[in-house]
C-alpha cells in the first residue's frame, strides 16, 4: 500500500498524479463504502514514469479535518494496476514513512515485518483497505476479509501520513484524496 507502491520507485520528480475528476468520483461512490459511516472524499491515480501503479480513494467519516487525520477513523483504499511483491510494498512503506518521522532502525524491522506479513502480493486489479483505527492502530482488508493488523498507532499515523501528511512525497495524491473535504 505504499505512496509509490514499490522499492525500486525512488523518484519523486519522475512521479505524476492524476486526480479523478469530481463527477468520476460521484458516480464510483454508489460502491458500499469500506468504512460504516464514511463517504468517499476524493480519488486519484498515482503514475511513475508514465505507468499507472494504482488508484487511491479516501473515505471519511462527517467532520473528518485533515491536520488531525490521526485522531479519526478513516479508510484508504488503494487499487493496484501493477503487480508488486508484500516485501516491496513494505520496504517501500518504510522508507516514505521515514521521510515523515524519526523511529529506531529496530521498529522499522519490527513494522516492515508486520506489514509484510498484513499485506498480500497484489495483482492488477487488487483492491486493498487500510483502515486507521485511532489510538488502536491499522488494520488491512481485501474484499471485507481481514488480512493483517499492526496494532501500534504510531505507525499507523506515520503510515497514513505517506498520503495524508502535508509532506507527503506525492502533494497532488493528497489534494486530490482531500478534495471533497471542505476548510478545516
């Protein structure tokens, strides 16, 4: 689930996003919504090097604030158009997650064995959910089935904080994940 979904995607420069447009995202939303209580927020498309890696939707409760995205429950789903390896989706998990915080190299080994473990080798066409769950930590979902867990809430904030941090690596994946969600 990872911003750029794969460990040999280094670049951030090389890497455009596509923001669905509203009406798009509109006509998606009769889909049930992963998350009870939630509605879709926004979606966008993340390409690298002018391939598509996946589409990304936010789904978000009333009242969601994006400054404290940690404390409120929320759903990202992400839906892979490219194949990629669990052990690459988490390498690559760990070091955007890095760009947005400090943790010691051994919690690093401990959360990329854990999201390794949560998460499956995808395929195109792939639906994954992580649902952030504050103060419990994030749990992974493909198809209403429960995958995985980590049940740690700092890494599920620095985890969510690769698409919802201001700092993120991909800024248009954030507006564009956050376009429906007025001024806060």
């Amino acid at each position: 689930m990872s911003c750029s979904g794969s460990a040999q995607a280094q670049g951030q420069a090389l890497a455009a996003t596509e923001p669905v447009p509203a009406t798009a995202a509109l006509a998606d939303s009769g889909r049930l919504a992963p998350l009870a209580g939630t509605r879709l927020a926004g979606q966008g498309l993340l390409r690298f090097w002018g391939l598509e890696v996946y589409q990304a939707s936010l789904w978000v409760g009333p009242g969601f604030r994006p400054e404290s995205f940690a404390s409120q429950p929320f759903a990202l789903e992400l839906e892979y158009r490219r194949a990629f390896k669990a052990g690459a989706i988490a390498d690559r998990s760990i070091q955007e997650m890095r760009r947005l915080g400090t943790f010691s190299d051994s919690q690093a080994q401990r959360w990329q064995r854990a999201l390794q473990a949560a998460l499956p080798d995808v395929r195109p066409g792939d639906r994954i959910v992580g649902l952030h769950r504050p103060g419990l930590g994030a749990r992974f979902e493909q198809g209403g089935r429960l995958l995985g867990e980590v049940a740690d809430p700092e890494f599920a904030r620095l985890f969510f904080a690769i698409w919802l941090s201001p700092a993120t690596s991909e800024p248009t994946l954030r507006e564009a994940l956050l376009a429906g969600v007025g001024p806060g």
